[in-house]
C-alpha cells in the first residue's frame, strides 16, 4: 500500500485535490474581498469550481513528473535522451515512463477502467428502462443533488462520453503499443509529449466523474445550450473534462502522425507499410485538428456560463445552432478517430489469419485516407431538424452518402482476402470476422440516416442508438478485444486463455446482436432517446426486457475477458515466439518485446502481407554492425 | 469458377430472405408506425428502396463471408498457406465506381423525397406551436383558441410555426414521421397534410430537461366535419369564460403550467393542483405552509422559494405575471376539487 | 536557406519582408475606410500570411533534406520542426473556429473599436515579428549578442502589444458598451466575440512571451550556436505564427463590415 501512495498516480491525483482547492480557495478568496457570494449549492460557486478544475489538472501534471523534463530544458538543464525505468512489475505502469510501450498498456488499462465504468452506468439505466414507469430512478429519490430523472439523463450523458474517452485511449494505447514496433522505432518521435498525452487524460476522467456528483448535468454527452447553459455546475466539469481529453487526443495523434513520417525503417516506403500504420495515419490527422473544434465548442458555452458571453444565448443576440456546427466538426469526424483504427486491426489480422495476402492492400490504406478526408465534410447530417439554413441539407446528404464508397472498398476487400485464404478460428479471428459483421450492419444502417427525408423520422430515436452501437462496436470494441488477444503475448509472453476467450466472444455477440436489432426496431416504432420513461402504450415493455437482459449478458461477457486478461498476465500459457505466424517485424523477435524494442535494425526487403508466396520476406534483420538508416 | 456461381445464387436467394424477413418483422415496406400524415407516405417510399439495398448489399457481404468461413476453412493438418494473389485492379474500379453511381441514384431519391414531403400548399392553416419545459401549446390565430391538444383537419395541409421560450425542443409524431426542432430565439416551421383520423401523440425529440420523457401533448386528426365543431366549441368555451377562472385556466394552459402539474389528482414533475387550496403544504425545508393566495402567488412568481417536499430541486422557471393574471389563476386553482 | 544566405542577404530579405507587409497592411487600412472591399481584404491577408510563412516562419524548411543519422541534431531537428508544425496546424483549428464564429454571429457587421489604436497595435506587433527575423537570422549565423538584443526589443514590442490590447483595447471596448461591466456583457455577441477573439489571441501572445524569454535566458547561459540553436528557432515560428493569426483577425474586428 505504502508503495502505491508512492507511485506518480498517486501523487498526481493528491495534487489534483491540492490543485482544486488551491484554484477554488484563490476565486473564493477573491470573491470574498469584492464581496461576492463565496458559497453554493455545491460548496464553492461555479468560478471557484472551475478554477480548481482547471489548477487540479495542472498541479497533477505537474506534481506526477510528466512535466519535469521540459522545465529543465526552459532552464537550460540537460536531461537523458531516455530514462530508464526505475520500477519494475506494476509499479512501472503507474509511474511516469517515456518508454511506448508501457504508455500503451497504460492507455490500454486505463481505457478498460473507463469501460467498466461506463458499462455500469449503461446497466443503471437499461434496468430502469427495463420496464415503463419509474422503478429505483424515482422523482422522490435523490442523489449527489439530483432526483432519478436528472440522475438517469446524468448518467445516460455520462455514459456517453466517458466511452468516448475510453475508445479514445484505448485507439491510442493500441497506436502507441504497435506503431512504433512496426515502423522499427526506438520510441516514438516526442517520448516526453506521449507521456504527457497519457497522464492528461488521467485528471480528465476524474473531472468527468466529479460531475456526477456536481450536481450532473443531464444534457447528453452533446451539451447542447440552452440547455447546458441553464444545467447544475457538474457541467462545468463535464467540458474540463472532456477538453483535458481532448489534448491527450490531439498531442497524441501529433507524436503518431511524426512518428510515421519520420521514424521508419529503412525501406519502408508509403506502400509498404504495415496497413494498420495506415489507419493510424487517417485516425491521428482527424484527432489532430478537428478535436480542437470540440474543445472550442465547450469553451464558449464555459465563458457563456462564467462571464454571460452571449454566444449562443438567443436573447443576447447568439445563436444556438452555432454551437451545434462547431461541436459536430469535430463529433462527426471523431466516429472516424474511433473506428478507423479498428478497421486498421481488421485489416491488418485477416491476411495472418487466412494465410492470404490482403487483397487490394493500395485501396484499403486509400480508402482510410479517403474516409478521413470525406469524414471533415459531413457534420451537418447530424443537424437535418436543427433549423439550420435548408440549402445545406442535399449538400450534405451526397457527401454523407460518398462515405458508403470507401467503406465500400474495405468491405469488398476484406471478403476477396479471406476468399480461397486457408482460415483458422482462433479468438483474435473471431473478433475480427464479428467485427466485419457488426460493422457492416451499423455501416448498412448509416444511409437511410442520410437520405434526408428518412432521416426526419430516424432522428433522435433508438434507431440511432442501434445504427452507431453497432458502428462503434463493429469499428471499435471488437477489434479492439482482437487486437488485445493478438498482441497480448507479444506484450506479456503469454497467451490469454483460448476457452475464456471463445466464451466472452460467444456470450457477446450474440447478446449484442439482440440488443441493436432490438433498439433499432422500437426506434422506428417511436422510441426517442434520451428518454427516463416510455409511455406503457407504446407497448415497448417486452422489448425493453430483452434489451436490458442482453445488456447484462454482455457487461458479463466482459467481466469474463476482464478476468481473463488479468489472470493471463501471470499464469497464461507462455508464448514468446511467432505465435500467430505473422510477418510483422514485432513478431519476428522474442516476447515479450526487448526493452529497447530491436537489438538489430531490420530493413524492409518485400511486400508486408505475402502470405504464400515461396521464400518471400517482409524484413531483413541486418547485423549488429551496420548502422541504421532510414 | 464453381465457387462464384453457388455464391452468386445464395447472394440473391439470402438478398431475398432478407428482405422478406425485415418485411415480415414490419420495417421493410412500411416503417411501423402507421402512416398518418401524406408525408409519411413518401417517406416510406424512401425507406423501403434503402431496405431493398440494404438487403441486397448485407447478402453481397455477408454470403461469400460466410461461404469462405465454411469452405476455405482450414482442414485438420493441412499446412499450407492461401492461395496467392494480391489484388485486381479492375475489379476494386467497378466496386468503387458501382457504389458511386448507387450512391448517386440513393442521393437524388433522397433529394426527390424531401422536395415531395417539403410541397407548399398555399392554403395551409397556419398554428402556433409554443414549447417549453415541459408542454406543448397549440394557438389557433385565426380563431382566437389556445389549446394543449393539437387539433387538425384531415387531408388539409398545416403549417405549424414553432416558438421555444426555453431550450431546444424537438416537435415528433411518430405517425406523421417528419419531426422538427424548435429552437429559442428562431421560428422553425414543419408543414404536415395529415391523411388518417386518430388520436395521435407530439413527443418532444431533443433532450430538454428532467421531464424531457413525459413532454408529450395530443394531437388529434379530426374528420373536416369533427374539426369545425371543435374550433365552434372552442370558441364558445373562451366566450364563456371570460370570468376569472376561465381566464385563469387559460392561462395556465398558454404558460404551459399544466405540462407539469395536474389537474386531477396525478403526480408529474410539480405538485397537483388538486384540491390544493387551503391545503397545508410540506415544504422542502420540513416546513408546512397553508396553500392560500399569498402561497400561490410567491411559488409562481419565485418557485424556489416555496419547494415543495418531493418536488425538489424545483425545475420550475419563475413566471412573470401580473398581479390580476395570478389572481386568475388562483381562482382557477380554487374550483379543482 | 537561411544557412545558405549569407547574413547580410538575410538581413536584407528581412527589411524587404517588413516594407511588403507593412505596405500591405496601410492597404488593407486604405481599403477598409475607402471602398470597402471584403474580397480585398480576404486577399490582402492572405498575401501577407504566405509573405509570413514563407519568409518569416520559413516554412520551406519542412521539406528539408536531412543526413540520414536517426541520432543526429539535424535530424533530430527536422522531427521537432514537423511536431511544432503540426501543432500550430491544430491551434490554427481553434482560430479558424473562433473566425466562424465571428462570421455566424457578426457577419457583415464590425464592433465600434478605436481604429487608431488597432493599426498602432498591428504595427507594434509586425515590427516585433521583423525584429523576431533579424535574430533568429543572427543566432543562425552565430551572433549570439545581437539574437538577445533583437529578441529583447521584439519581447518589449509583444509586451507593449498585449497591454495595449488587454489594458487600454479592453477597456476602451468596454466604454464603448461592448460589456456592460465585468462578468455583465450585456451588449450581445459583439462584446463576447471580440473578447473572446483578441482574449485567446493575447493568450498565445502571453505564451509567446514566456517561450521568448526562455530562449533569452538559454542564449544567455551560451547555450545556441549557429548549428544547434532549436530553441530559437522554435521560439520564433511560435511568434510568427501570433502575428500570423493577428494578420486574420485585425481586419476581422477592425475592418471589415459596418458599425451598428
């Protein structure tokens, strides 16, 4: 215990506290001088919150020595190209460590952490919704400050968006594991930036829980004003929040997106790299620039709430549909950020796999670029009953629709890779080809969103809420659960257990199928979202039965791969060779990967994905004594 | 060359199946909700070719998946790899381009569609539409009636102008399909032509509040006949009450107070006003107050100050009336019994 | 090509950089009190941001051939260079965000500022971006004492900058009824846009100010010199990159449009 108060997470969450009174204590102390009121409902006023919120995350960046390093540059201070670890065995990942590839277990961890979470706030309100009528979140209940109605909207908004946070890390943990070992990279090109993108996001999922007991906000993880201008203070948390995320996004699509174009090996051209490096590339450029839109977003309704800058307030001349273009500039894309790297691990698993190489391997790393570019011009379709000028509404359809064409291609690719392929079923497989399946539904379900008309019906109903659970799924959580299966020996030298592992894939999927088929079809019956309560009439009860039940199944699911992944890492079976027959340049050196990843710089000497073809090599590990090129 | 003929058959005997099975299961031809408005029904002309593509591009997937999965699977201690080949260039151009052209086509049926369910009648009867947290109120200009029960004429197209005093609000009806947002500071406007006579449901469809599930108000589609006794009755009943408890009453329903507080004895997002005069009221704070026109008055002009045991945190917005405005209310209040 | 030109052709490119800027900007200025042309401005300031990027921020050098030692300083430094690129591509994002903003709520409308006041601000802060120039070009030719007296001169002119912004701009604004007092701005989305505009513009000059004075500090500890001189170069894209979004916003809140 003494050693886990020691550790830089420990550390940095204490200063966090310090850092939130400090801020609160500064706004509240001034307050008191201009005599203002110093309290509220929640202790402090809003300013003084948000303050604090904002001087907790500085003092535990600063406090847990994620920023140590570049203020000894500022002071013209020296330091180490790279520190070694000082800890060993869990205490290294929760110290500050500049190494990748324990930042990507750390993401990775993290990530599952914000999952559990969010599933259990997703099954505190599937069992309400369990049947009409208010069972447990009842108007008479209370809690943090808010009766069952405003709790449910508070953890239904919350839901949303710590999933958010979560796929985000957990894209960065897989990004930040892999990338650099595929490219031959020591690192990755800004070590210190990647840790600093990881600790950040640390307090930032603090920040989002305070909300919950901050009074919650209840608008939906889209915040939009009015409504999130006139919400409790738990908003204000909400936006620190989901801001400090956003940089973790953005600096870390930063270090990817350097890293690729500056730390390859030799002989590594464009077309030769691996596909998944690809998608990494697509993801980093949308996370890069349009997260920023988000951020901005947010901001102006903090400042509208701080200081009364009328943004978005109608009766001060704002306009709220503003708000709603500069949020889903980014929250559009964002979809892309979540699901291309899935699609990347899709890619890159199908040829090992199918024993084949993988089919149209140009189309596919164009049609991520493609889905990339097409994802920055579509966020309007999220707004075809907002009241926004009519004129853009066709535009905007076409170029939804041009997103089909793409996707299209990685469909039709990844069917011609596995065709004639010699395929075996092991979990990671099963993942990948649930994948597909999930993700060809949510993608199948994506046009009639588009045509305007239809989409006028379909808008705010469970069949939204279906169509993008089975895009994130399909292009997020499966591919994620095969990539962690995949590259877990690689990581560990062990392997998870195969059993448990077809268990948690044959519990959730089918359970997931349900669960969207489910929604989608009360969707189209008249199911709005958001909602606490259905009226009785609708006859949605039996439904909304089996929606919660398969809910259950699937949080179960998890708990079994949650089980699975930690028990693994001590007593799985031990694998430290190729296990999957992959030739990837990471696959070709002993598990789990040498601290400094490779001993001896490898060249790229062929085609990454020539599966069956006679004496052919992707890499050629050179000797020790030639030095290393690019 | 086997293979792709048993794929191609199963393609479009699965193509089939599916969109048999989603007709069966009510949201192929016809998404389920009947069709009660003339939009409604181009709406679904639009829904059932996405179905039909639907069901076609799922077997395009999902059959040679499925036939590769079984077929191509590896038998026990076979070692060798897949058969090589990398690519086929003119095959990924005709599923580029293939897609574009349906895209194309989706794209101007969709268009078409929306210019069918946008056609303006010129002789639409214009409604006010008035949302807030967390009722609708319906405004007939041209006969001097507010209502919150939505009233229509069939077959006659409506424009409703839709007004939020608040925040964002979202104006559905499931069986007329096309839904609207209602956003402060603006006036939006939805045209339905309602075509079937029934008691329907509006549903607000953007999140609004605590009680954003129970914002729900009537709306019912009357014969042209049904219609024109409702506006008489309407009329006679403003014209009758022009006592205090008329105007009272008409004013709670204008200010939408009633979106949240009964008037029967059931429990929503505020108390019932319900035999409420001169009853002791429990206060949030646990202390009891005797509701009378000094009460009354207080919780509507500055609802926080009178919070009610079980109500709390009031979402309640003070309400700017005048004195005789309340005065009306109060005696409004006074005949629930 | 910095290294390439010798330090006087450097120089001199400099002074010539300044005069085209400083004749483009009287222009815009020019424009805006005469006939009024949004198209003009648009194209003025976008002359005048590549005259920046290229010239000033030296943008060419992403493309930058270099040794192929992964561990070298050069190399090392063309890694840098493309992360802080990458960066000022993401913080472009918020300003182009902020710019919609103002178009959406303002439109062809302008707050009522003190136009003297604006040009003098503008000129102060391009006259710091020339002297930024003159010592990166001498830090890049090893002249370590003019760097730090040509960095000093550019951070008074970034101070004097932000206080003419923060302290007489804001205050001015607020005479003018863009807020009816602090924490009060009642006047609309005038007061909040343009507030919210030059608030997160100073914020980066603010920031540029800190970088410059590290950069100040270091050269002071000997710790550049015409090979490795990173820092100073970073500082100064940094500080062309404020001036390069200011070339945006001071025609967007000072020139364009009609007052109300």
């Amino acid at each position: 215990m003494k050693r886990f108060f020691s550790t830089a997470l420990a550390r940095g969450l204490a200063w966090q506290l310090i850092g939130t009174l400090v801020g609160a204590g500064l706004v509240t102390g001034l307050r008191a001088l201009m005599g203002l009121s110093i309290t509220d409902k929640f202790f402090f006023t809003e300013p003084a919150w948000v303050l604090g919120a904002f001087f907790g995350v500085l003092f535990f960046l600063a406090g847990n020595g994620s920023v140590t390093d570049w203020f000894k540059w500022a002071r013209g201070m020296d330091t180490p190209e790279h520190h070694a670890d000082h800890y060993s065995g869990w205490e290294k990942y929760l110290n500050v460590s500049l190494d990748h590839k324990v930042i990507g277990i750390q993401y990775t961890v993290t990530a599952l952490a914000l999952i559990s979470i969010g599933g259990l706030f997703a099954l505190i309100f599937r069992t309400e919704l369990a049947q009409s009528q208010l069972q447990f979140l009842t108007v008479d209940m209370k809690l943090f400050g808010q009766n069952g109605p405003q709790l449910y909207n508070t953890l239904m908004s919350l839901h949303g968006m710590i999933m958010i946070v979560s796929i985000l890390l957990g894209v960065a943990g897989i990004m930040n594991y892999v990338v650099p070992l595929m490219l031959g990279a020591q690192d990755m090109a800004f070590p210190r930036l990647n840790a600093f993108s990881f600790w950040i996001a640390v307090p930032a999922a603090v920040l989002l829980l305070m909300s919950l007991v901050l009074g919650g906000f209840g608008t939906g993880w889209t915040g939009y004003p009015p409504l999130s201008a006139r919400a409790p203070v738990g908003v204000q948390m909400f936006f620190l929040g989901v801001i400090s995320a956003g940089w973790s996004s953005i600096l870390g699509a930063l270090n990817v997106i350097a890293t690729v174009i500056r730390m390859r090996a030799k002989g590594m051209t464009a077309f030769r790299m691996p596909i998944f490096v690809w998608a990494a590339v697509a993801t980093s450029i949308i996370a890069l620039t349009a997260t920023q839109l988000i951020g901005l977003s947010f901001q102006l309704v903090m400042f509208q709430r701080l200081f009364g800058m009328g943004f978005f307030d109608p009766a001060k001349g704002g306009n709220p549909v503003l708000f709603q273009h500069l949020f889903w500039f980014y929250s559009h894309p964002a979809v892309y950020v979540f699901i291309l790297p899935g699609l990347g691990v899709i890619s890159e698993l199908l040829p090992v796999f199918a024993r084949k190489p993988l089919f149209g391997y140009r189309w596919i790393a164009m049609s991520s670029m493609g889905i990339a570019l097409v994802g920055f011009l579509v966020w309007a379709h999220h707004m075809f009953t907002s009241g926004m000028n009519e004129y853009l509404r066709v535009p905007f359809m076409y170029s939804t629709l041009l997103v089909a064409i793409p996707t299209g291609v990685k469909f039709f690719s990844w069917v011609a890779t596995i065709w004639k392929g010699k395929l075996t079923y092991p979990t990671p497989m099963l993942f990948v080809l649930g994948g597909i399946v999930v993700f060809l539904l949510g993608g199948l379900t994506g046009p009639p969103n588009a045509a305007i008309s239809v989409d006028l019906h379909l808008h705010d109903t469970y069949f939204i809420v279906g169509h993008f659970h089975d895009t994130i799924f399909g292009g997020f959580v499966f591919p994620f659960f095969a990539a962690l299966y995949y590259w877990f020996p690689k990581a560990t030298g062990r392997r998870m257990n195969e059993t448990l592992g077809k268990l948690h894939f044959w519990l959730m999927t089918p359970s997931f199928f349900v669960l969207t088929f489910g929604m989608m079809q009360i969707g189209l019956l008249g199911m709005r979202r958001r909602i606490v309560d259905y009226d009785p009439a609708l006859g949605f009860d039996s439904t909304h039965l089996v929606l919660t039940i398969a809910g259950y199944l699937i949080g179960l699911s998890v708990l079994i791969f949650i089980y699975n992944f930690f028990n693994s890492i001590k007593n799985g079976e031990k694998a430290e060779g190729n296990v999957w027959n992959s030739r990837s340049p990471e696959w070709q050196v002993p598990s789990p990967m040498p601290v400094h990843n490779y001993d001896q710089p490898f060249e790229v000497v062929g085609e990454p994905y020539d599966y069956g073809l006679p004496g052919s090599k992707y890499v050629e590990f050179s000797s020790p004594a030639k030095s290393r090129h690019k | 060359m086997r293979h792709f003929v048993i794929v191609g058959i199963l393609v479009i005997v699965m193509a089939i199946l599916t969109y048999v099975g989603l007709d069966v299961a009510g949201v192929a031809t016809q998404m389920h909700p009947i069709q009660a408005s003339l939009q409604s029904v181009s709406i679904d002309w639009m829904w059932n070719w996405e179905i039909i593509a639907i069901a076609f591009l799922f077997a395009l997937i999902i059959v040679p998946m499925a036939y590769s999965m079984i077929v191509f699977r590896r038998k026990k201690g076979d070692t060798s790899e897949g058969e090589h080949f990398e690519g086929n260039t003119p095959l990924e151009i005709v599923w580029t381009v293939l897609p574009l052209f349906a895209v194309l086509v989706l794209g101007y049926m969709g268009a078409y569609s929306l210019g069918e369910i946008r056609r303006v009648d010129p002789n639409a009867i214009t409604i006010k539409v008035k949302a807030q947290q967390f009722a609708w109120t319906f405004e007939y200009p041209e006969y001097g009636i507010v209502s919150n029960e939505l009233h229509l004429p069939v077959d006659q197209q409506v424009v409703l102008k839709m007004e939020s005093s608040d925040v964002i609000h979202s104006f559905w009806v499931p069986e007329f399909r096309v839904k609207q947002d209602v956003v402060p500071g603006r006036v939006t406007e939805y045209r339905i032509t309602p075509i079937l006579v029934g008691a329907y449901k509006v549903r607000c469809a953007e999140l609004c509040g605590a009680s954003h599930a129970y914002m729900e108000n009537g709306v019912i589609v009357d014969t042209k006949a049904d219609y024109d006794a409702w506006i008489a009755e309407q009329q006679a009943i403003a014209a009758a009450n022009q006592t205090p408890e008329g105007r009272g009453k008409l004013l709670t329903v204008k200010n939408g107070c009633v979106g949240c507080h009964s008037v029967d004895g059931t429990k929503m997002t505020g108390p019932t006003w319900f035999g409420l005069f001169g009853s002791t009221v429990e206060l949030a704070d646990g202390t009891s107050v005797l509701a009378d026109e000094a009460f009354i008055s207080e919780s509507i002009l500055d609802p926080k100050a009178g919070e009610v045991a079980g109500f709390s945190p009031t979402t309640m917005p003070p309400y700017t009336l005048t004195e005789a405005e309340i005065a009306n209310i109060i005696a409004y209040i006074k005949t629930l019994k | 090509m910095s290294h390439t030109q010798d330090k006087s052709a450097a120089l001199r490119q400099g002074v010539l950089i300044f005069v085209y800027l400083a004749a483009l900007t009287a222009l815009e200025y020019f424009v805006a009190v005469t006939f009024k042309a949004v198209s003009i401005l648009v194209i003025v300031a976008m002359i005048k941001a590549a005259l920046v990027m290229y010239y000033y921020m030296h943008i060419y050098k992403l493309n930058a051939e270099s040794e192929d030692d992964e561990h070298s300083y050069e190399y090392k430094t063309g890694t840098n260079r493309l992360g802080l690129w990458l960066f000022l591509l993401s913080d472009s994002f918020v300003f182009a965000g902020l710019m919609t903003t103002r178009i959406n709520l303002l439109g062809l409308t302008r707050p009522p500022l003190n136009q003297l006041l604006g040009l003098a601000v503008t000129a102060v802060l391009l006259l710091s971006s020339f002297f930024m120039n003159r010592g990166e070009t001498a830090m890049a030719h090893g002249d370590k004492k003019s760097f730090m007296n040509n960095t000093l001169v550019t951070f008074v002119l970034g101070l004097g900058f932000l206080l003419g912004v923060v302290l007489v701009e804001w205050r001015l604004a607020a005479e003018e009824g863009l807020i009816a007092s602090f924490g009060n701005p009642a006047a609309g989305p005038m007061g909040a846009v343009f507030y919210m505009m030059t608030g997160m513009h100073a914020l980066h000059v603010f920031t540029g100010l800190i970088f410059l004075f590290v950069v100040w500090n270091n050269a002071r500890k000997d710790l550049y010199s015409a090979e490795k001189h990173w820092g100073v170069e970073a500082a100064t894209v940094y500080w062309h990159f404020v001036d390069l979004v200011w070339i945006f916003f001071y025609p967007a809140l000072y020139l364009i449009g009609r007052l109300v």
